[in-house]
C-alpha cells in the first residue's frame, strides 16, 4: 500500500472535520521496527495501524509492562513547560499488543510525563531558531496551541506533530523520538526512499541520514532526516505536503498536494539533532 492509500484508511478509519494525518508515516516505521508483531505484512494490518498508533499522553494511572508506572497528567510541578492535557479515546475492540524489541541500550527509566515535558522544552525553543522567519506552528492536537511530545504507550515512543504555516502554504511536521532498537536498519536503509538519500556520520560518532521522496507524479513530496545518537536515542523528523481533508458530509476524505515542502534537508538535519531530543539526559 503507497503513502497516499494508507493517508486515506486512517482518514477512513478516525473522520476528524479537517486533518491533517502523518500516523500512517510513523506506522510505517513501526512495522518496520517490529517485524514479530503479528498484525505487520498486510495491507490492511498498516491502515490499522495508522490508527491505533496515534500517540496520547495517558490519562489514568496504571503499571507499564516495562515496569514504568504512567502518571495520571501532567501536573508535576517538574513536568516543565505547560502541556495539554490528551487523554487516550475509548478503545474500540482489543487494545494494541505492546512492542517488544532489543535496544543498543536499556531502557530509560524517566516517567513518560517528564520525559513529553522535558523533550517539549528542547523543541520548541528549537523550532523558533530553526524554522524559517514568519513560519507558524500549530499543533495538530484538539485544543492545543503549541507542538508538544506525547507518549505513545504500545509502541514507547515520543511523538510531536504539527502543522507548519508559511505565506499560505501548510506543511506537515512530526518528530519522534524512540530508543534505537539492536535490529533497526542503519542510515539510509531505514529511510522512505534509500534512492534518494545520503548518509553521514556525526562528530561524536553518531549516524545521520537524510532523504527526499516523491513517490508516483502527483507531487506528492516526503523530506526526512534520521539521527540514531550513540547514545541509544533514535531521532526522526518527517515533513509533507499531503492534506487528508473530509469535508463531505459522508465522510468521504479527499487527498490534497500542496507545494513541495518548505524546509529544507539542512533544516530538518538541525532539529533532528538538538542536543536535547534524547531519551538519556
């Protein structure tokens, strides 16, 4: 299934009045991470996972099979910036089996609620020195103002998701941040298309790829920049022009290409590689 298939079995699958969805993008990276699980190889498993991927802070306590207890919010008074609130929707059928996978690294042991706050306090900041003058960013979270990192608890990563504005054009934006697993792919190979990607090494002896990919004659156009720090952290941001609009009444969804994306490959490189996107502070 291409990019702009699975854009439309999440719209399908979760009809908001107006999204914008890069859940199929980050599922994408899923099944490639997690080749054991048993809903990855099918067409249709990948437009169920663009749904049940979609990250959000939990909203009640409860024990993390990992050994991490999730807290109930956000309201620490050491969770830094001031975040919404996003509590998981109702689950609809059984809950998604949880991602198992070595790491480089043991696992980090910080609550997920810091860990959202503290990555949140490095990005934004970020963003501001990064993105180009006059560009705003829009969370694409009901009721939120500004980007901020969830914790997606199935999968265990940390994902940012945004809405990039500049001059009439929108883009998409999304950041994750994950540990870096013993069998993930290196550099280009885990890039949309290796074709068009190069691959360098960091001063400090981490990895960084960085890709462009135009699948098909449509303008559909995907830039992409992955750091995998060595220390244990993996760092990926992802920008698109492809809109999933539902503006009929029966919730049919329509794909919309805008112009190729705004921010360069040099400008995605710069925040991928923030000092503090990191899960080892």
């Amino acid at each position: 299934m291409d990019d702009l298939s699975q854009h439309l079995h999440a719209a399908v699958a979760t009809p908001p009045p107006t999204r914008i969805d890069l859940d199929a993008l980050i599922a994408a990276d899923r099944r490639r991470r997690h080749r054991t699980w048993t809903m990855a190889g099918t067409g249709a498993a990948l437009a169920v996972a663009a749904v049940a991927v979609t990250p959000a802070l939990l909203a009640g306590p409860g024990p993390d099979p990992a050994g991490l207890t999730l807290p109930g919010g956000l309201s620490s008074p050491s969770a830094g910036p001031s975040l919404c609130a996003t509590p998981t929707p109702p689950a609809s059928g059984s809950p998604a089996p949880l991602q198992t996978y070595d790491t480089v690294r043991a696992r980090p042991t910080e609550r997920p609620d810091r860990a959202a706050a503290r990555l949140t306090e490095v990005l934004r900041p970020g963003l501001d020195t990064v993105l180009p003058a006059g560009m705003t960013v829009d969370s694409t979270l009901p009721g939120c103002d500004l980007i901020q990192f969830e914790y997606e608890r199935s999968n265990r990563f940390y994902a940012a998701r945004a809405r990039l504005a500049l001059r009439g054009q929108v883009d998409n934006l999304a950041v994750t941040v994950l540990p870096t697993g013993v069998d993930d792919p290196r550099g280009c190979a885990a890039a949309p298309d290796p074709a068009g990607c190069t691959s360098s090494r960091l001063p400090d002896g981490g990895s960084l790829a960085v890709s462009t990919a135009t699948p098909g004659d449509d303008g559909h156009e995907q830039r992409w920049a992955q750091v995998q720090r060595v220390d244990g952290s993996t760092v990926t941001v992802r920008t698109d022009n492809v809109h999933v609009v539902v503006e009929r009444a029966d919730g049919v969804p329509t794909v919309k290409l805008g112009p190729p994306p705004v921010l360069t490959a040099e400008q995605l490189t710069a925040i991928a590689t923030l000092p503090g996107l990191t899960l080892h502070p």
